[in-house]
C-alpha cells in the first residue's frame, strides 16, 4: 500500500516578466533558432553531397558533431551566443537531430527552417531551481516569477515558449507519489451559488472573499466614466483599477487551488462533471459564475494534482443527470428548474440541497462503475 510510484509529470505556467527578462527571452529563441536553422542547412547540405556522391559518402553527424561545430565555426563569429545559456544551442540541435530520426523513420515529414516569431521557444538545461512558491531560478537569466504557485520539485531543464505577448515557462519532473491509502470517492458538484459542494457535505464558497473586492471596482469604474481619457487623474483611477483586477484574480486562483489541493489530496477517487460551458453560457445567469471561476482552470488543476496525490479522476459524461436524480431512491424528475435550490423527491420523500444531491450522485456513479 505505501509503495511509491514514480511518476513523470509536466508543468506549464505563464511567466510574470519585466523589460529586461523578455529581451533576454528573446535573445535566447534567436540563439535557438540560429542553431537550428544552422544545423539544417549543414544536414542538408550532407544529404544533398550523400546522394550525389553515394561512393563519398559523409557520416551523418550525431547531436555531438554538430554541436561540436557549432561551438567552432558559429560561436566566434556571432558574439551574442556569449550572452545565452550555451545549453540553448545544444538543445536546440537535440532536438533538430531528433526531428531528422523520426525523418528518417518515416513517422515525420522533412525538418523545417525557423521563422522568427513563429513558434518561439528555446529550452534551458543546468541548475534550475524552485524557490519558494512562484520563483524558479534558471541558467543565466536568473530568478523567474510566474502568477501560478509552482509545485515544490527538482528538475533539470526547461522550456520556454512564447504565444503572442505572453511567455510560459513548462517543465517535466518526477515524483515519488505516495499511493494513496484513502480509497473513498468524493463526487464534486460545481455550483452557481458555491464554488463546489462536495458529497462529503463539504460546502467551498469561493465568491465571498472578493466579493467586497468587486463591489469596489464596479464603483470605480463607475466614478471614472466621465474622467478626461489620458488626463493624470485617469491615469491614476486606471492604475487602482488595473490593481483590484489582479487582487481579485488573485484571490480567485488561489481558492481554485485550495479547492483542487483538498480535493485530490484527500479522497482516492474525485469525480466531476464534464461541464457544457457553452450551453450552460447561453443562460445569462450562469454565465458570469462560469466565467468568474474558470472551469476549465480548475480542471486542470485536479488534473495535474490528482496525478501528484495519486487519485483517480473520473469525469461523467455531461448528460449524466446529476441533478435531477434522487441520490436516495434513484428516481428521476423530469424537470427541475436552476431557481429549485432544494431538490424534493416526488418518489420517496427525500428532501435535500440540490447541490449536495447532484454531488453524492457523481460520487456515486464512480462507486457504481
Ligand atoms: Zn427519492
């Protein structure tokens, strides 16, 4: 039962950069893309030689070769290498070694020249390290900060990638995960009125903490309509705006993420709902909760956390009717309308709270199956 399991995971989160580091950021793709784009014309300048010449043929060079001549004939002539990790490089003609082997297995297509600005990303390899909740320190850029608690691991390399304006950061660790001894289901039920009601009974309300929060910015915005755009006042209203903004988000991801750490971490078996966000978003009155909570965000979370506390996640199907079965008696109502907060048994009596109801019949279905 305690034997451990060693699980290999990945992670991605979007970096919280200044002026300084995307430069960096940057400087470090175009070391990438310049090792790349180097190595593929010398491979195919090799091929090329290869079939003419098929009694001369050149050794098709390893990672090692080509990195090997890459620190002799490029580096020198191009001074910036100097100021990027010089594992960048190295990993970049990994990888384009690794995109001519599945070339040449005939699983992949021939390896493409790299566009700037078009599928950014470099990796890093060395001493990385996680410190303390949303600070990764990484070979020669230094310390990063990210807006996602990182999980506390080791790892040895990492990826940064580039979408549009925004840089993430992803990397792969592996973990000693503790088989989980509580082999009991919980069904969590994702509500309008709480966060999520758990069939344990647990009740997690996420909307009150910033509540106050919201009440506030939706005055401010208010008192600021008629401010000259632009004007120093504006300015100064904008940036107290822009500031509850990210209190508010704030607050918010950190109780998905107590929701999800409680969650996986205590119960064997989670079982949720797969959510129709786009149907339930044509009701108006869900819609602002759904949007407010980030399903897709919390999903997410338990996934990767039930991976790390060695749970099992059960999704139901979304026309599973959770709400409107008595998880009593297991009769079905016909209807049951979003205004109905207590859930009454035409059948059996059963008198409940709707959300508790829907969430013992996810947990439940998972004891059934
Ligand atoms: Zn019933």
């Amino acid at each position: 039962m305690d034997k451990g399991v060693a699980l290999l995971l990945g992670f991605k989160t979007e970096l919280k950069l200044n002026k300084a580091q995307r430069t960096a950021l940057m400087k470090h793709c175009g070391v990438a893309r310049h090792a790349w784009n180097w190595g593929l014309n010398l491979t195919k300048q090799i091929l090329d030689h290869n079939a003419r010449h098929p009694d001369s043929k050149i050794k098709f060079p390893t990672a090692i070769d080509l990195h090997k001549w890459l620190v002799a004939l490029v580096k020198s002539e191009n001074e910036w290498y100097y100021e990027c990790s010089k594992s960048t490089p190295q990993q970049a003609l990994m990888a384009l070694r690794e995109s001519w082997k599945r070339c040449f297995n005939k699983t992949a297509g021939v390896p493409k020249f790299k566009k700037k600005g078009k599928r950014d990303f470099f990796t890093l390899e060395g001493s990385l390290k996680i410190k303390g909740s949303n600070k990764i320190q990484v070979p020669v850029i230094g310390v990063l900060k990210t807006y996602e608690r990182l999980p506390q691991v080791l790892t040895k390399s990492c990826t940064i990638s580039r979408q549009a304006d925004r840089w993430f950061i992803s990397f792969r660790f592996e973990v000693e995960a503790a088989v989980s001894a509580n082999s009991d289901v919980v069904g969590v039920d994702l509500g309008v009125k709480t966060l999520a009601t758990l069939s344990t009974g647990v009740v997690v309300d996420g909307a009150k903490s910033y509540k106050k929060y919201e009440a506030k910015l939706s005055r401010m915005q208010w008192l600021n309509r008629h401010k000259v755009v632009g004007s120093a006042n504006w300015k100064k209203a904008q940036l107290k705006i822009a500031r509850l903004h990210r209190k508010i988000a704030n607050i918010r991801k950190d109780t998905l993420h107590k929701l999800t750490t409680l969650v996986a971490k205590n119960h064997g078996t989670v079982v949720i709902e797969d959510l129709n966000v786009s149907g339930m978003l044509a009701n108006h009155k869900l819609a602002k909760t759904i949007a407010d909570m980030g399903f897709y965000e919390f999903r997410r979370q338990l996934t990767y956390k039930c991976e790390l506390y060695s749970s099992k996640l059960v999704v139901v199907d979304r026309w599973f009717p959770s709400s409107k079965t008595c998880s009593n008696c297991g009769t079905k109502k016909e209807t049951l309308t979003l205004k109905q907060r207590v859930f009454e048994c035409d059948h059996c009596g059963f008198v409940i709270d709707r959300d508790l109801n829907a969430a013992i019949n996810l947990s439940l279905y998972a004891s059934d199956s």
